[in-house]
C-alpha cells in the first residue's frame, strides 16, 4: 500500500473518531434537558441517517435488491447493524449517566477486543506490539474504570458498549468487500432503525420533538463518523486502524471538559494518557515496520 493512501485512511478514521464523542456529548445535552430515553436518541440518530443515506445509495443504484443481491451482503450488514445499534444505545445510556470522559475511558476496552477477535476470526496477523497495546491498553481502562464497590452507574453501560463496538470493527472489516461503502452504510442504518424501532418509537411520540437541531447534529455526527471509518477499514486492516480509535478519548475529556465542565481526577486522567500513548506507540511501531520492510 502506498504511504499517501495509508495516511489518508488514518486521516478518515481519526476524523470519524473525533466525530463520535461530539455526538454523543449531544445526546448527554439532549438526556439533560427533556425525557428522551437513550434508546429513543439512539433510534433517532439511525432513522435520520437511514433517510439521508439511503436515496443516495438507491438513487446511484450502489444498494443491491433484497430479491437479486447475494446472501452474504445482508447478512454482514445484518450483524453489523445489530451490533452499532447495540454500541450506540448503550454508549447513549453511559453518557446520560456518567462523566463523557469516564465513560470513553471504560468503553475502550473495544479496541483490545477488536484486534483479539480479527486475530482469531478473521485470522488477522498480529504483532508482538499489537498483544502489547491490548495489555496496556486494558490497564488504562482498568485506571479509568477504578473497580472498587463504589463503579459510576454508566461504566458497566460503557464496558458493554465497548465490546460491542470492538466486534462491530471487526465485522466491518469482514464486510468490507461485499458492496460499496455507501451501500453498506444505509444498509447499517437501515437494519438499525428497524431493529430499536418498537423501543425508539414510542419514545418519540410521548415526547414529540425537542430541540431538533440537535437531534439532526447528533445523526450526522454519528453517520458521518460511520462513513469514514468504513472508508478506513475497507483500505487498511484492523490492527494499523485500531490504535486511531484512541482518540476519541482526547475529544470525549474535551467535549466534557468545554460542554460539561467536568474535570477527570488524577489517577482518570492517568488512565486516559495511558491509553492515548498506546494508541500513538502502536501507530509509531506499525509506521516503522512498513519503513522497514524484512529483507528476503
């Protein structure tokens, strides 16, 4: 692969990344000032992203027919979409109860999971430096998490968010030839509004529509990030991108530091340094190995 390619493929999924937690510092503003519930945000952000997407993937005929396509499209857009629509409803409910930072700290147990599942499933090659990050990795998270008897509500919602999102990566991944990344992603959308629909819906007519700009912010933030990070992963494998998920950690203690005002105590804000020189040492060891390719 060529230098200028791999750069803008990280260049996508850092982009994608930083989107992710401005959406769901949205969704936080939007739990703090009406009675959605996470699971009517989260159908929301879905349902406005299916009706953008999804005429330009039928308009540009990238979307194949339910009656002509091959089985394996639907069924990998099928597992994808449960599993985002599972990552974003749980990762929703953490934000509304825990710090923005806290909450990413937990949920980046998902990056570890991801290169351990391409590993075994997808019989990805990983690297020494790869074991290395998912270990100090995990003792970032545990920093953050601070296990004792005394866990924030939303930590367990962000761990279980995390693991699901690691198996989504993974699952774009193996996606990732079986139709175009337009096609894919309405595909995604789709699947997932009509899977939190019967929960999302009523939520939406019990409350009618509060501050809908932020609402319609929050599903292109989110749609957006999912764009470029199946442009990301249909170009480069999973362990060269994982460590770029990382930052999403730096935009999440922003967006809860400049939204929220909260401030993470010493030994959280320790975690989520750890976590963010994984990521950065990873990157730096991948970026060395293919400057210095073995000689045969």
């Amino acid at each position: 692969m060529q230098k200028s390619s791999l750069w803008l493929a990280i260049g996508c999924m850092a982009l994608g990344m930083v989107f992710i937690p401005m959406g769901d510092g949205i969704a936080k503003h939007l739990q703090n000032v009406s009675h959605y519930t996470p699971t009517m945000l989260s159908w929301s952000r879905f349902a406005i992203g299916a009706l953008l997407v999804l005429p330009w993937a039928l308009a540009t005929k990238q979307l194949p027919s339910l009656a002509t396509s091959n089985r394996s499209f639907w069924i990998k857009q099928c597992v994808r979409g449960l599993l985002i629509a599972a990552t974003v409803t749980m990762i929703v409910t953490a934000v509304g109860l825990s710090p923005i930072a806290d909450v990413f700290g937990a949920f980046f147990i998902g990056p570890g999971i991801s290169v351990i599942l391409a590993h075994y499933l997808l019989r990805v090659p990983a690297k020494v430096t790869d074991w290395m990050a998912v270990v100090i990795g995990f003792v970032g998270v545990l920093m953050v998490v601070q296990p004792t008897g005394d866990i924030s509500p939303g930590i367990p919602w962000a761990l279980a968010s995390g693991c699901c999102y690691g198996a989504f990566l993974v699952a774009t991944r193996w996606a990732s030839g079986s139709g175009p990344p337009i096609a894919q992603l309405a595909a995604q959308f789709s699947i997932a509004t009509i899977a939190l629909m019967p929960l999302g819906l009523p939520g939406f007519f019990s409350q009618g529509l509060v501050q809908p700009g932020w609402i319609f912010a929050s599903a292109f933030l989110s749609g957006s990030a999912n764009l470029l990070s199946i442009l990301a992963l249909s170009a480069v494998g999973n362990a060269v991108l994982a460590p770029v998920v990382y930052l999403q950690v730096v935009s999440a203690t922003l967006v809860g530091l400049i939204a929220f005002g909260t401030i993470p105590n010493q030994l959280t804000a320790l975690g989520l340094l750890l976590i963010v020189a994984t990521g950065i040492f990873q990157a730096i060891s991948h970026h060395l190995a293919d400057d210095n390719p073995k000689r045969t």
